[in-house]
C-alpha cells in the first residue's frame, strides 16, 4: 500500500525541478482549459471533503467498505477530485511552488492514492470470476474510451443507465459486469499512472494476475517438466501426454494468454511501456513453461521411430495453428524468448518428422522376415506399410506434410522415380502437395521392390504369383480408398492394377498350363482308345495335382477371386469339355471306366468354383462336388472322399 509517509517534498525554489520522482514525473494535464485560482481553490475544497472521506487510515466505516461496491456514484466523484487535484497541483507548482495549499494538495493525492491502491486490489481480488480469462477474450471488441463515464452504473442516475447500454445493449448481465469490472481498473490505472503512481498500481496487478495464469495452467495439466524424468518416460505416457497438452495449448493460447493479454491492454491502455512491463513479468514464465513439453519431445531422440511421426506431426500442427495468436500475444521484444522457444520447436519437429521418414524408408529395406503365409495371403510389411501411408496422406490435408517435405525434397534415385511415377495436378492449386505425392509414390515403390524380394521366397512360381496378386490387391485396395489416391491420382491407380492383371495371368499360365496341355490339341488326328485312354489318366492326375496344391491358396479380395475363378474355368473346362464328348463314347464298353473318367465337365466347374478359399473340395469340404462323384475311385495321388 502507499505509506503516508512517502510524501512529496518542496524546495524553496519556484522550480518544479526540485519536486521528488514521483511527482515530478506528472504529465501536463490533459486538459487545455484555463485553470484559474478560483477553480484550484475549488478543487482543494472538494478533494478534502471526498478524499479524507475515504481515507483507509481513518478510523470510519470507510475503512473496511468498498468505494467502488458501496457507491458507484461517489467512486465516480473521487476520481473526478483526484483528476481536479492533479490539474490544481499542477496550477500550485507554476504559480507559487512553496505554498502551503501545495503541501496539502500533496498530502490529499497521497490518501488519494492509497486509496485507489486499496480499490484496486480489492477489485482485482474480489472479481477473479468476472476477470477469468475466458470473459476477458470475450470483451476483445470493448470500447477504448477513457472516459469513466461510460462504464460507470448508479442506482440513482438513469443518464448512466442509458450510457452503459450504449456500451453493449446486446452482451449478457456477466458480460456488463466483466465491462464494469475492467473498466474500473483502467480508470484506476489511468488515474494513479497520470499522477505518478504507476508502480504502486503495478505491483498489485502483477501479483494477483501472475498468479491467477499460473493457476490457469495448472488446471490445464501443464506442469514443469524435468528434463532427467522426462527422458525417462515411455513412449505410450508421452503419446497420452501429448494429446492433452494439444488440447491445453489451444486454450492456454486462444484463452488464458489471449484474455490477459487483452485485460493487460485494457487496464493499462494509458501507458504501452507499462502493460507491456506487465504483461512480460505475468507471462513470460507461465508461456515458455507451456511449450517446454513439446520442445522436450521435438528433441528427446536422435533416432526417432517411424510410428512416433504421427504425434509429432499432430504437435507441429496445433503449434503451427496457434502461431499467428502466439504471435500476437508476446509480440513484445522482452517476451522474445517464448517466440524463440517456438520457432525453435518447430523446427526441431520439422527434421524429427523427416527423420521419422527415412527410418520409415530404412525400414522397409532392411525388413528381412523369413516368414510368409503358405496360402500367398497379405504379408505383415504389407499392411503395416499401407496403414502408415494411407494415415500419413491424411496430413497432407493440413497441409503438415507437404510443407515439411517441401523443405526436404526428395533427391535418391531421381531419375527412377521419374520413369516410374507423373505427380497428379490437384484441383486446389493454392495446396502445394507435389513434394508429398512424389515422396509417398517413392516409399510406395520402394515397398514394391521389397516385396517382389519377398516373393521369391516361395518354392512354387505360381504361389510366388498369388502372393503378388493378394498384396498388390491390398496396395491398390488402400490407395483407393485413401486420400492417397488424390496423391497418386488415377493413372497411377490404372498402372498398377495393369500389374495386378498381368500377374493373375501369369499365375494362370504357370499353375494351370500343364493340365491344358495334358488334352491333345484339336489339330491332332483321332485317338484310338488305347491313346484316348491315356489322354484321360494324364488329364486326371493333371489336374488333381494342380488342384490340390492351389486349392490351399488363398486369394483375399472375393471380387478378384471370382474373376480368377471364371478366368480359369473358361480356359480348362472347354477343352476338356469337347475332349470329353469326343472320347467317352469310344470307352463305353470298358470295365474301368468309371477309374479312368474320374471327372465330368460340370464336376470340374465345381470344383475350379471352389478354388482359393484355403479349403480344398478333394478333402470333403463341399457336399454338392463329392455327392456328384459318388463312383469316383481312387487317383493315384490320393483318395476321393465323400
């Protein structure tokens, strides 16, 4: 509080020079009006009377009461005689500065003060509710007038009434009362900064509001992080931590600084230097504790893992977002530290997410698991690889991604991604995503080449064909159905389901082309019964052999198994179909028929239908296909159950 004692002394010199710090750092009155003797000794008069009323040494009722909560009118007319006690001591000083009017002027504006002091302590303690954060952002658009009048509200006066609405006819009664609050602190502030008494009026504001930001942080999970502890925590704590930081941040930023940034204004819109002195001591410790976390995290590794890039990425972007209002919030130069800080931690996430990405890519090349599903299904690399790509595409759409690659773009192997891929052009031409279709088209085709790696692992060429089949399948599947698919485009998607089909062909030809060519060929003379005969056991055990072994395959997507399916039947069951009609006849007569016609055309087709469910029909896995081969014999493979 001011001490009564800190009073303002007089030389016998006519100069102001002479006056203490405080006083004569006092301003010119803002006022250009004539200031005559009558009025100075008006103003005396009048100050005396209000001002003593409300001394907080005296021993009256005005010592534990409010002003401004007992009276908006009488807290209207002390500030009114401290301006008028101002401007008459200004009158004093250059007319006789050793009168004793002078010395109980001064000795009026120091109760003055310890009494505004006093208010506005209590204001500022009492309405922590009305000055939150969130009702301070709210009052961005209040009005900057100075004037006391028009925030102030009297029971007795409807002109003020009417002022007030003029101020907000359309904000809620919590609103009015936040604009009342904060309005009586600039005016509090206006007026002890006006008289020299700014550091008194600063020292309170400074210690209840840093603590009431600090508290706001609290509350919001942000808490000082120790370096040693924090390298010591696992991956999965730190992800759960980062989510709620995410959501912190936003209203920590957009809420707790804003809105003390803008009541800081507010309050001290008298004097810049000021509120900024303010505003740096409230929020400069409380904002580069907010972005220690994810400074920590942006540099907690040199080696990131690949799978960690998503929370870094979904850190870069709520940072990014929130830049243009940190920005704006500590744009003062003695708060640069925390923009540093910032700019700092961005970048740190820019090269963490790049080095996320080559360890995605290193990853890829080094993958050397032996170990392959014996049916060609979807390989593991192939949908972790997809996953993580497809949910990386999602960033570009934040524009995260291709903003980080641009500043690293792609530079191994040129010329063969050149010939292997043509960037699609994006219909939002303000999006600059070709940094990323170009990179995601690179780690694709680096995963293919691994994959035709994996393949050769098989004994059998034509499962090494299903295998490609069911990965490309799955490929193209989640590009489709992905935001990759903007980022590859069509062609593309055409080019590699060109790929898909000349590997199901290739399949085709090299699993099914030795029980063709077990049929003679229509161009040969006519076999006798003897030659038809061995037509026929060599076609069984043919296609039994090719039966049994790709009916352990499995092709995933049911569309694409369909095509195989019916590909297949068209070019097998035809010909053995005209085979069939042209010989059976001729065997009528022998005994072992039924040994060596083991197949209809039609028990064919049915079996062929069943193909690449995993579950072969020679094992008995279909009613209908065993129940037509009800006097089929022995193969000399194996047996056929019913």
């Amino acid at each position: 509080m001011v001490k009564m004692a800190k009073s303002v002394t007089f030389s016998t010199s006519s100069s102001a020079s002479n006056l203490s710090p405080s006083f004569a750092s006092l301003p010119a009155s803002p006022l250009n009006q004539p200031f005559s003797q009558s009025m100075m000794e008006e103003a005396l008069e009048s100050a005396e009377s209000i001002i003593k009323k409300w001394d907080p040494n005296a021993q009256s009722y005005t010592k534990i009461i409010s002003l401004f909560r007992h009276s908006r009118k009488q807290a209207k007319e002390f500030i009114r005689c401290v301006r008028d006690l101002r401007r008459a001591m200004h009158f004093l000083v250059s007319q006789d500065s050793k009168s004793d009017k002078l010395v109980l002027a001064q000795s009026l504006m120091q109760i003055g003060m310890s009494t505004l002091e006093k208010e506005f302590f209590q204001i500022l303690s009492s309405n922590q509710d009305h000055l939150d954060p969130d009702s301070a952002s709210g009052q961005s658009t209040i009005s900057s007038n100075s004037e006391f009048e028009v925030y102030m509200e009297y029971d007795e006066d409807e002109d003020d009434d009417d002022e007030l609405k003029k101020a907000g006819e359309s904000i809620s009664q919590v609103e009015k009362a936040s604009v009342l609050v904060m309005s009586d602190l600039k005016v509090i502030a206006e007026t002890m900064i006006s008289c020299g008494y700014g550091k008194e009026c600063i020292k309170s504001y400074k210690l209840i509001r840093k603590s009431i930001v600090d508290e706001g942080l609290h509350l919001l999970g942000i808490e000082k992080v120790k370096t040693s502890h924090f390298h010591k925590m696992d991956w999965g704590v730190l992800e759960h931590m980062i989510k709620n930081w995410i959501k912190a941040a936003k209203i920590g930023v957009t809420t707790l600084f804003k809105g003390e940034k803008l009541l800081c204004d507010h309050v001290f819109s008298a004097s810049i230097t000021i509120g900024q002195s303010c505003f740096n001591q409230i929020a400069k410790e409380a904002g580069l504790n907010l972005f220690m976390l994810p400074e920590l995290v942006a540099h907690k590794e040199k080696k990131q893992h690949h799978e960690r890039i998503f929370k870094l990425m979904d850190l870069y972007a709520a940072i990014s977002d929130l830049w243009p209002d940190i920005e704006m919030i500590f744009s003062f130069d003695s708060l640069a530290s925390v923009k540093t800080l910032v700019l700092s931690t961005l970048k740190k996430l820019k090269d963490s997410i790049h080095t996320c990405l080559k360890e995605f890519e290193t990853m890829i090349h080094k993958d050397s698991s032996k170990e392959i599903s014996t049916e060609g299904g979807v390989h593991k690399l192939t949908r972790t690889t997809m996953s993580f790509l497809s949910l990386l595409s999602e960033y570009s759409r934040v524009h995260v991604l291709s903003e980080i690659l641009t500043e690293h773009p792609l530079k191994t192997n040129t010329r063969l991604l050149e010939s292997y891929f043509t960037a699609p052009i994006l219909e939002d031409e303000h999006v600059n995503n070709h940094a990323c279709s170009v990179h995601l088209a690179w780690l694709i085709l680096v995963f293919l080449c691994k994959l035709d790696t994996k393949a050769e692992s098989y004994n059998d060429v034509s499962l090494s064909y299903i295998f490609l089949v069911n990965n490309m399948q799955f490929v193209a599947d989640t590009v489709r159905s992905s935001h990759l698919k903007n980022l590859l485009g069509d062609d593309w998607l055409t080019k590699h389901e060109a790929k898909l089909k000349s590997y199901a062909e290739k399949y085709e030809k090299t699993a099914w082309a030795n029980v063709l060519v077990s049929l003679p060929a229509k161009t040969s003379v006519k076999l006798s019964p003897e030659e038809a005969t061995t037509c026929f056991k060599r076609f069984h055990a043919a296609f039994a052999g090719a039966y049994l072994k790709q009916s352990s395959c499995v092709i995933v997507d049911a569309k694409l198994r369909d095509e195989l399916e019916v590909s297949i039947v068209k070019t097998l069951v035809p010909e053995y179909r005209e085979f069939y009609e042209k010989y059976l006849p001729m065997l009528r007569q022998d005994r072992n028929i039924e040994m060596l016609v083991s197949f209809k055309p039609d028990n064919l087709e049915n079996y062929l239908s069943d193909l690449f469910h995993g579950t072969p029909m020679l094992s008995g896995s279909s009613h209908s296909a065993s129940a037509s081969l009800s006097s089929t014999s022995c193969f000399s493979i194996g047996c056929v159950k019913h």
